[in-house]
C-alpha cells in the first residue's frame, strides 16, 4: 500500500471511531437487525409493609388516592443516581423512611426516594420494587411513572454498557406494559411543552418540583436513538 492510501485510510479510520464516539449505541445499533425483547435483572427488594404504608400516605397527600400501587403505568423517567458507587446506588433506596437524609423534600412526605429499577456501571440490571408498586422518584408523576436509576454522578460518569443496557430494559418495560406511552429523562419532566405534563398532578400547592439536571440531553438522545433503531420504538415525551 503506498504512503498516500495509508494516510488516507489512517483519517477514514480515524473519523469513524470520532463518530462512533459521539453517537455511541446509537450508530452501532443502526448497523445490526432489530433486537428480540428481554432482559434479566438480579432483585435487590426494598418493598415492605411500612414503605407500603408511607407510598399510601404520600399518594393521599400529592395525589388524592389511597393506594400505593401503581395501576397501568404510562411513563418511564430515567435518572442518575447522583453518586459512583454502584453499592450505594442500591443501599440509598433500602430505607422505607426518609428519615434526615433529604431535607430537601422532607416537606413532602415522609416516604423515602425509591426506583423500579438500577442500572450498575457495567450494564448489571437491579429489580428493586415490582412495576406494579408506587415509588417516589418524580414529584408530580408517581402516580403513573416508573423509574430507572443509573449509577453516576454527572453525565459525563455514565457509560455505554449502561446506555445499551438501559434501552434493553426500556424496550421490555414497554412490551410488558403497553399503558407506558411516554418517555423522559428527569431533566425533562417539568419542561414545558412535554407532551408528558398532561400527566402532572400535585395537591400541594407550596410544594413545587425540585430541579433537576439527570441524565442530561445527550444521554437521553442516545437513549432515544437506540430505541428507535435497536427496538423500533417511539414513545412521546
């Protein structure tokens, strides 16, 4: 091979791994045949009788209903769980009272925070409450969302295994549960002109949603972009 042809294959090769990098699963996901739905998650449980009790008490007080299930969810929020490690990404769930840890949003209820599921660095899938069960995760929306978790402190913290993972997981939420009709990042969930905020419901009028910053918009438009190509899926957000 001439000089001239090694330089120009050395740029070719070169301006592909830049492109995967921007558009990671995404571009990798456009080259390969639809996906079949499934995927494994190991359980790491944090229901119990007093989150049940407290998921109760928080519904009557934000949304009027007395229940702590989650009947025909309709959309899914995807998050970070604000720190690195991958244990303390499950353990800040485990328990069922906030207790002194969020003084943030004490005012709203005594419930801990809570997620369906939690997605490790690696792409490791956690189960952590049943789809069917409320958790509180996003003011306004608990009533009808379930929620992922993504072990990072920033978005720059998260990574492909659990991007591919996370759509993996999106796509079998959705196949399971054709009432989820809208997708969001947590970034995203009071946004105005969400298609979503047809869905918001709060009684406490002094209680206004906290701002948020995760997942961020280019993992959400990874995010997005797999599932269209990977999963031929759309949800509204």
């Amino acid at each position: 091979m001439a000089t001239g042809e090694r330089t120009i294959l050395r740029a070719t090769i070169g301006a592909f791994a830049a492109t995967f990098l921007i558009l990671g699963s995404a571009t990798l996901a456009a080259q390969q045949p639809a996906a079949s739905v499934g995927v494994a998650a190991k359980p790491y449980p944090i229901q119990s009788d007093q989150r049940k009790t407290l998921s109760r008490d928080y519904a009557k007080l934000h949304y009027g209903i007395d229940e702590w299930r989650l009947v025909d969810p309709e959309m899914i929020i995807v998050h970070f769980t604000g720190s690195d490690s991958d244990e303390a990404s499950l353990t800040v769930f485990k328990s069922a009272s906030l207790g002194d840890t969020r003084p943030d949003i004490v005012a709203g209820g005594a419930l801990n925070v809570g997620i369906h599921y939690v997605v490790w660095r690696d792409g490791t899938l956690w189960s952590l409450m049943p789809e069917t069960d409320m958790a509180r995760h996003a003011a306004g929306f608990n009533h009808v969302a379930l929620g992922i978790e993504m072990t990072g402190s920033s978005a720059a913290k998260l990574t492909e295994a659990q991007l591919v993972s996370c759509a993996a997981l999106v796509a079998d939420i959705v196949r399971r549960n054709p009432s989820v009709k809208y997708l969001c990042g947590h970034h995203e969930y009071v946004q105005k002109g969400r298609a979503h905020l047809a869905l918001y419901r709060e009684l406490m009028k002094d209680y206004p949603p906290p701002v948020k910053i995760d997942p961020g918009d280019a993992f959400m438009s990874q995010l997005r972009a797999v599932l269209n190509t990977r999963y031929s899926l759309s949800l509204s957000d």
